[in-house]
C-alpha cells in the first residue's frame, strides 16, 4: 500500500518504505531527517508530538 512521507509529502511505495518506532512510515530519503523531530527517540520529542 502507497502511503505518503509525513516530511516529503511524496506517495511511498510499500517496498521503499521506513517505518520508525513512532509509527510513521516515510521515504528512505527522509528517515534521517526525521530523527530530528520524532515524538518517539529525539531530544526534541515534544516538537513531534506537536505534529501528531
């Protein structure tokens, strides 16, 4: 199932999606950006909590 990168907005296929602890699934690209503002393992959670 295609699903849409949360920092990239780009449709994902199955195949090529990452999925983190958090729950979100992204791009492959985008998944090291993404530890910046998890809600789940970054120092700045609370921004990502703010997202959810």
């Amino acid at each position: 199932m295609e699903t849409r990168c949360p920092l990239c907005r780009r449709l994902v296929p199955s195949d090529a999606q990452h999925w983190c602890r958090c729950g979100k699934a992204m791009d492959s690209r985008c998944y090291d950006a993404h530890d910046d503002w998890c809600a789940v393992r970054s120092g700045d959670a609370w921004i990502g909590a703010l997202e959810r």
